[in-house]
C-alpha cells in the first residue's frame, strides 16, 4: 500500500491534483477578468452578442464543416437583434458559455475602421503624436488593428446610408487588405477573444472602451495614408525582380 499511496506514484497522484486545482482557479480568474472586460465595453455603449470560440479539428466551435470565420463570427443569425449593453443578460451568457468570445454589433453606437495591423500601428503613432483624440483601439494577431469611432448616425436620406456589405462583410477579409469601415450590418471581435492557431492567438485592447469615441473622419486621413503605405510596401516586396534573373 506504502507503495501506492506513499511511494512516488502517490506524490506524483498529489502532484497531478495540484496541478489539476491550480489550472482550475487560474481559468476562473481569466474567465472572471474576461467577463469584466467584457463588461467595460458593454458600460461604454458597446451592443455585445456571443460569438463561436476556437475548437479542436476544424478550429471553430460551431458545426459548419470548413468554417470560413472559425471562432470570428455570431452563434445566433439574430446577432443584431440580440446585441445587448444589458450587464445581466451579457454575465448570464458568459457564465451559461464560459468559452465564448462575444462580437459587438457595429453600426448602431459605433462603427469600427479596420486596418492592417503595422498600417494601425504606424497611424496610431502619428495620431497620438499629432493629439488627436484616438479613442477605443483593439489589436489582432489575425493581423488587423481595429479603431472604434462614432457611427455615421442615420442620415435624413436613406440612400446615403450605405450597408458594411458595399465596403466588405467580416468574411471577406482576406479580399480586402487594406481599410474596411465596419457599419451598418457587420460586427467585430470584441476584446478580450481567441482566435483559432497555434499559440495563444487573442484580440485585446491597445486603448480600452473607457476613451472616448472620436469622429471617423478625424482618424481617416491618417489612416488611409498609412495603409496606402503599408499596400505599396508589400507589392514592392512581394514583385518579382526585373528584368528577371537568369
């Protein structure tokens, strides 16, 4: 029995339990942290809905075979409906799907100006630099940079209220490298989400949701210059040398 219970397979039995506790509480506090994040977004304006979180096998949580957005898009096609800033229907949510990451709806308080990451980085230095009132920044390690600002509002005339379907949809990000202005009708990742990969692939904060929202068109100017930058760099680097070489 000393062999069993006292030996070492019964310190490592010990061991394997404290390891097993310890991993259980630091999960409760990231999900605790996670929540309260979530939480300062939903207080800052920001409509929140459950979204599909990174999975084994196809890498997203949702049963569509091939998912095209793994771990980026809604769980419910009722997504805009369903967008809430209520703080007890977004912790009943969290605590019923502790795995999930949340979108918020865009469009409706907030739009989101979508850009290359080193593009984001470049004008985000330039804006701070200059004083411009930034607000809300958020970083992806899909490679994007997302500014949150003021939604256009609902203009008197309908038809100069364009749907996110005329610049992009979530979907189609790998078509549109450059800048995308998510509206009316699109959503984003909301900090803090995983994204599907190897390593510990997450959407996070660089500024958080208590700045204030700023108007889109104080950041637009920096912004499409910096992409514009950021587009002629990577065309030069990926054309081929000419006149070729033999």
């Amino acid at each position: 029995m000393s062999a069993t219970f006292g030996g070492p397979s019964g310190r490592q039995g010990k061991l394997s339990q404290w390891l097993l506790g310890r991993r259980s509480k630091d999960t409760a506090a990231a999900d605790e942290q996670g929540r309260e994040t979530l939480l300062l977004a939903a207080a800052a304006g920001f409509p929140l809905a459950p979204a599909a979180h990174p999975a084994p096998g196809y890498g997203c949580s949702c049963d569509r075979v091939g998912c095209p957005t793994p771990a980026r898009h809604p769980v419910s096609f009722a997504w805009q409906t369903q967008s809430t800033t209520d703080r007890a229907q977004i912790e009943r949510w969290a605590r019923h799907q502790p795995g999930a990451n949340f979108i918020t709806a865009t469009g409706m308080t907030h739009d989101v100006l979508d850009v290359p990451l080193e593009a984001g980085r470049q004008a985000l230095e330039r804006l701070l630099a200059d004083g411009v009132e930034t607000g809300p920044v958020a970083e992806s390690d899909d490679g994007r940079m997302l500014f949150f600002t003021l939604t256009r509002g609902t203009p008197e005339d309908e038809d100069e209220w364009w749907p996110c379907e005329l610049d992009c949809r979530p979907e189609t990000m790998d078509e549109h490298p450059g800048l995308r202005w998510h509206c009316r009708g699109s959503y984003v990742l909301v900090p803090p989400a995983r994204l599907p990969g190897d390593g510990d692939r997450r959407v996070l904060w660089v500024r958080g949701p208590e700045h204030a929202l700023p108007d889109p068109l104080s950041l637009l100017e920096a912004l499409t210059d910096a992409c514009a930058r950021h587009t002629a760099e990577e065309t030069d680097r990926t054309a081929p040398a000419w006149p070729p070489q033999h």
